[in-house]
C-alpha cells in the first residue's frame, strides 16, 4: 500500500452513494506535505516526459496542482467553471457535465496561456466519469498543444472514465484507485 491509499484508510470516510469523503486532508483541510510527497511520485512517474506546464481545474485540483508544479518547477494554469455562454474567441471552451451535481458547466481557458508548443501534466483530485478530464483534455487539443500525461490522486476504479482514458492512449497515473467502497462498514479496497 502506498502514503495516499495508507491516508485513505487512516482518515477517509465512505458514504452513501459511493462517495469518499476526503475532506480532512485533500478537498477541504489541505495537507501540504502529502501533496509534497504526491508531487515526488508523479515526477517519477513521468520521467522522461516533455513537460512544462500543468493544467486543473477548479476548485480542488487547484492546491494539488500547485505543488506538485514544484517538482516540476512549472507554471500551473486552472480551467475555470462558468454557467454562463461565454463566445468572444478569446477563451477555449468546453461542456463538462457533472454526475455528482447534474448540472452542466462550461470550462475555459484563455487562449494567451495555451499554445502548440505546450507539452502539459493534467492533475486533478478525483476522477471518476472522467467528464471534467476529457473537458481539459478537448480544451489542450483544441489548442494544438500536447497531453504528456494525466496525474490524479483518486480515482474511483469502479467508474468509466480511467478505463476510457487509457483506452484512448494517454499515460494515466492514478495514485490511489479505489476498486471497492462499503459505507455500511466503512471499508475501501484498493485495486
Ligand atoms: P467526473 O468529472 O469524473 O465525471 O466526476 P463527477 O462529475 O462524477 O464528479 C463531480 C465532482 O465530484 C468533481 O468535483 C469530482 O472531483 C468530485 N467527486 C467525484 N467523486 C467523488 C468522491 O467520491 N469523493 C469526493 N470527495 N469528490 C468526488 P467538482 O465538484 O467538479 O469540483 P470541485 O470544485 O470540488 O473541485
Ligand atoms: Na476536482
Ligand atoms: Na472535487
């Protein structure tokens, strides 16, 4: 078992509806030195690979992100959430629906922080559908620039969207992936 599935067990809490509460040390309360040590892994994970920037997305990829950009001195750039129709062509778009809230968000960046020659590190908290990733990842094609790799901290294994990902051929690093969660006995196996 490695630190962030050992974090998991230790402080993690299931709930209903396949739900894990990482609020402690993850999605609300931050724990910088598990971030620190998340960073350490993904930088081994993708040696070798062209990357000089990350892009997340808000609100809780965004610390994640931040150090873990550490290790690979790098900026970080966070699509950002908006409801309303944005049109000027000064932004890259993209839908991204959400299982969890039903609701349907549009993602932008804006087009001066993205370009061909980008090579970009993807983190994110949590994966699960996949819907708010392959929104990021429409948005890094769109401009011409490449995926080099996909780094997430959770990602619920018993749900669609890792398997598409590696499916399409990305290099998806997942630092915990949860097989199983029992709310009724509080319990999380690992994959
Ligand atoms: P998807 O993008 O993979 O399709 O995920 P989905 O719509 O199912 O998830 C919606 C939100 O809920 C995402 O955050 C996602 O990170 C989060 N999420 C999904 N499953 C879990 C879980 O088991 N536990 C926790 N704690 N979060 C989960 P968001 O609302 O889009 O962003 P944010 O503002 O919270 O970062
Ligand atoms: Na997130
Ligand atoms: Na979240």
């Amino acid at each position: 078992m490695n630190f962030l599935e050992e974090r998991i067990l230790k402080d993690g809490v299931v709930k209903e509806g396949n739900v894990l509460k990482v609020d402690s040390f993850l999605n609300h309360q931050m724990d910088i030195n598990l971030f620190d040590q998340m960073g350490e892994e993904f930088k081994k994970r993708f040696a070798g690979k062209k990357i000089n920037k990350i892009l997340t997305i808000e609100a809780s990829g965004i610390g994640i992100a931040c150090i873990v950009a550490r290790h690979f001195n790098v900026p970080v750039v966070f699509a950002k959430k908006s409801k309303s129709i944005n049109i000027d062509g000064e932004t890259y778009v993209a839908q991204v629906e959400s299982f969890t809230h039903k609701c349907v968000n549009q993602v932008l960046v804006s087009k001066r922080f993205l370009s061909p020659e980008d090579n970009i590190l993807i983190i994110d908290d949590f994966l699960a559908n996949g819907c708010a990733l392959r929104g990021l990842i429409s948005i890094i094609e769109n401009a011409g620039a490449t995926v080099s790799g996909i780094g997430i901290a959770i990602e619920k294994g018993f749900q669609r969207g890792g398997k598409e990902i590696r499916e399409a051929g990305y290099q998806l690093e997942s630092l915990a992936i949860v097989e199983e969660m029992d709310a009724k006995n509080g319990t999380v196996t690992f994959r």
